[in-house]
C-alpha cells in the first residue's frame, strides 16, 4: 500500500539560510514507539535540507531509502512530502500544489513575515494525510483512469463468461435470426481472414 509520511509547509528565504517551518503534519504510526521522536526530526531535517535545495518556482523529487521526498518551492513558499517509492509523482505534485493553494487561501501572504518555526499542527495536512492516502484522491486523471481499467476488466469477465457456458460465438452467428446470411458470411470470412494474424 502506498504511503504519505509527513507533509511540511516552508518558508525559503535568502540563500543560505535555513527554511522556517509553517506547517508540519506527519503519520509515524507505522515505526516503533520509541524510534517516533527520532523519525519526526528526521523529517524536519531532511524535509528543511531538501526545501534548502528546490530552486525557485521548481519542483523536484529525492530519493532516499524506501522513500521519495517531493518539494515544489512556489515564489519562496515551499511543500514538502514524504512518501514511499510506490506513490505516483505527478499524484504528489498535484497534492503539494493543493497543500500551497490550500495554505495561502487559508493564510494569504503573512507567511511571509513570519521569522520562526511555527509548532502548531496545521488541520488541513493533518486531514490531507489520511485523505490523500490513495493517489487517486490527488490526481484526478489517476483516478478517471482507474475506473477506465477497471471498466475493461468488468468487460473482460463478460465476454469470458459467455464463452465459459460452452457457448461459441460461432455458433450464436449461425442461430441468429437477426443477422442476414450476407452477415453471417462476412462474418465467416473475416474470421478465416484474421486467423493468420491471430497469436492465441
């Protein structure tokens, strides 16, 4: 199962300088107890290092272990997010740049007088980490597509079942009192015409 760790919202300021932490949410439920603490700094290390380095109005993706750590600096306004290596980029970047939308609609531009870590949990990465657990949620093409490849398996099954019954199609073409026997020939001949280039 795909997995959102941790999302952040950052302040990049001048180069060299260390991004300030707006917003921090993160999921370290699957750790042990006791490795928790240690992990959630590692996030604000490595999410403030990755954020340091996404140049201006770019976005970029780090691999690190089972992780991929997505960034999108927006006009000095960065997010950040931990995921592991199965869950979609473009899903990712799509989620990031609604965590952005989300946090100016919510903010404006105070962000940018801000001169400190802020430490209070931010709701809506909290929400947006149990809701964006499925790309799908993020990316709305992933999700149109799914239901596309769900279709044609539904469809697959179909046809499969008919032909599991014992019933040819051949033999329904034959019984048909609804096509002609202009049809049915045409039928006949172009199945004799495709037998060549069928690989089953």
């Amino acid at each position: 199962m795909v997995k959102i760790t941790a999302l952040l919202v950052l302040k990049c300021v001048s180069e060299g300088a260390d991004p300030i932490i707006l917003a921090n949410a993160s999921d370290v439920s699957n750790f042990g107890f006791f490795q928790r603490p240690s992990v959630k700094e590692f996030i604000v290390f490595f999410g403030r290092t990755v954020a340091k380095r996404t140049p201006l109005n770019q976005r970029q993706s780090v691999q690190h272990e089972e992780y991929k750590v997505h960034s999108y600096n927006r006009n000095g306004l960065c997010a950040v997010g931990f995921m592991d290596d199965h869950y979609p980029a473009r899903s990712a970047f799509s989620l990031l740049n609604q965590v952005l939308d989300e946090y100016q609609r919510k903010f404006g531009e105070s962000w940018k007088t801000v001169e400190a870590d802020v430490t209070q949990q931010c709701p809506y990465l909290t929400e947006s980490l149990t809701k964006f657990q499925d790309p799908a949620e993020a990316d709305k093409l992933l999700k149109i597509q799914r239901e596309l490849d769900e279709t044609k398996i539904i469809l697959h099954k179909t046809i499969d079942s008919v032909l599991a019954r014992g019933e040819k199609l051949d033999s329904l073409v034959e019984k048909s009192s609804d096509l002609s026997a202009a049809s049915q020939m045409f039928y006949k001949q172009a199945k004799k015409t495709n037998q060549c280039c069928t690989v089953l």
